[in-house]
C-alpha cells in the first residue's frame, strides 16, 4: 500500500467523523440494522456513535464478561467501545483504537455526552499494528469492518497475539474474498476506501491468524448482503451514507467525497459505477473472524 493510499484511507474515515453522521439518520441506522445491531443497542448508545461504517456487530458474538478488558481495532466514534463497555460493567474496561485524530476527538465528545458518565472507556490515537498497550494485558479484541484497511495484517495478527493474554479471543467483523478481484475494483483507490480493494482471501484471513499462533481460527461467511451500503442513499461500500435529500448527493470531503489534495474528486460515483458494474457479493463477503491465542 502506498503512503497515497494510507492518507487517502486517514483523511476520508477522518472527514466521517466531522460530517453529522449519526444514528438520527435513517440510513445511517439501517445499514446498522442491516448488519446486526437491534435498535436496542443503537439507542442505548450515543447516537452520534454510528456512522453507518459497520460490516458486521462483534459485540455480540464476543461473549463479553463482567471485568474484562476488551480492544476495538479501529474504533470509529465508539460504537463498539460503548456495547462492550456495557457487557463488561465498572470492574472491566473497553479501549478504543484509531488512527485519526477526528475519530479520537469524535469518541471522547461522545463518551462525555453520555448518560451516565462512562468510567470505563478509553481511547488511544495509534494504528491497530502498534498499539499503546502491554503484553498479555487484554481478553478479548474485537474489530469492525477495519482490518481489510491495514497495510500489513501480518502484523496487525501479530499485534492482536502480542496484547492478548493467554486464552483471550479475537471476535472481528471484516470483508473478506471468496474469489479474486477484477483488476478494475483491486486497483481502485475508492475500492480500497470502500472495504473491498484491500480485503484478503478467506482461506488468507484464517492462515495469517494461524501463523500469528492463534487456535480455533475460523472465518466465516456470514451471508450478509454487501448491496445494503448501496441499496441507502446511494451508499457505496462502507463509506458512509448521504444525508442530503438528494440522494445522488455526497457529503462533501467526507468519506466518498474525498479530499481532492489525496484522491480524486468524485470518488463516491466512481465507486457506486464499481458495484453497479460488478456484483460485489460475487467476490467478497463479511465475514465473522473467531481465534483463540493458547
């Protein structure tokens, strides 16, 4: 991946943050909905905590317990910092990790806004293949649609064994490739920011954790349609939806925007004209990640 690519990925998910997004938009909820999260969950939450940005709810099959320590890779404005640190109470704690400074600033705001204060959050401004944590210091990580962005998940992988204490899990929601890409979507810098153009085969995804040391990997489909990012507003990949009433509209500099100094202006259309051109479904898939580190 190219120093382009890794400012594109920072500045479109850093735009996200400042763009309103939230839980209040209809679309923004659905794609949510689409993916797992009852509406439950997303109202017990702040609602600017969702950006529509998910592929999937790790929360819920992390099997979080009172006390525990859990890491969310790439964590957005707290969405899934704020479901875990339910599930594991005041005697446990739930860190985020992110490498935008927006997103950072996003989640603090939201932490405070909550209702009660939460005491046990954190949330550090790092990449997810060098984290500010100790060895063997935490239960459980979780990741939501994240990974498929890492320049190099060998290390990512080997970042998750090295904090994980012995027995803790990885519970990981991502897009992964049943098939390879057509050129045209593996070489597109929108594809990239949209989840797919740096996503990785199945049968990789399940290797690189085994070869980190992990046991019980699994990696599994889980059947989701990837159309729903498009099928709101006009959404393409997990970039996040319109909010306009115009829904050929794009947020401008936001996630499909872009930043014209780094990608190309009208990024959004051109990875909306990828996925009416191919069916996305057909390549990739979300993917539930299980591992246990012995």
């Amino acid at each position: 991946m190219t120093n382009e690519n890794t400012a594109a990925i920072k500045s479109n998910y850093g735009a996200v943050a400042t763009s309103g997004l939230s839980s209040e938009h209809a679309g923004v909820k659905a794609i949510a909905e689409a993916f797992g999260y009852s509406a439950a969950e997303l109202s017990s939450i702040p609602a600017g905590a969702n950006m529509g940005l998910s592929c999937g709810n790790p929360t819920a099959t992390a099997n979080l317990r009172a006390g525990e320590v859990v890491v969310d890779l790439g964590c957005g404005g707290g969405l899934d910092v704020f479901l875990a640190a339910a599930k594991v109470g005041p005697t446990g704690k739930a860190i985020g990790i992110d490498m935008t400074q927006p997103m950072i600033d996003l989640a603090n705001k939201n932490a405070a806004s909550s209702n009660p204060p939460l005491t046990n959050v954190e949330f550090h401004l790092a990449t997810i293949d060098a984290m500010p944590l100790d060895d063997n210091s935490v239960d459980c990580v979780i990741s939501n649609c994240v990974i498929n962005l890492a320049e190099d998940k060998a290390a990512v992988f080997q970042e998750i064994a090295r904090v994980l204490k012995s027995g803790g899990r990885v519970a990981v929601s991502d897009i992964a490739l049943k098939k390879p890409l057509p050129p045209e979507l593996a070489g597109d810098i929108s594809a990239l920011v949209g989840c797919i153009g740096g996503a990785i085969p199945i049968a990789d995804y399940r290797q690189g954790l085994l070869d980190a040391g992990f046991a019980a990997v699994e990696v599994v489909d889980d059947q989701a349609d990837l159309n729903a990012y498009a099928s709101v507003d006009n959404q393409a990949g997990c970039c996040s939806p319109t909010m306009s009433d115009d829904p050929l509209a794009i947020i401008d500099a936001g996630c499909c925007g872009g930043n014209e100094a780094v990608l190309e202006p009208g990024i959004h259309q051109r990875l909306t004209e990828l996925l009416q051109k191919y069916d996305i479904n057909e390549y990739a898939a979300s993917v539930k990640v299980y591992a246990v580190k012995p």
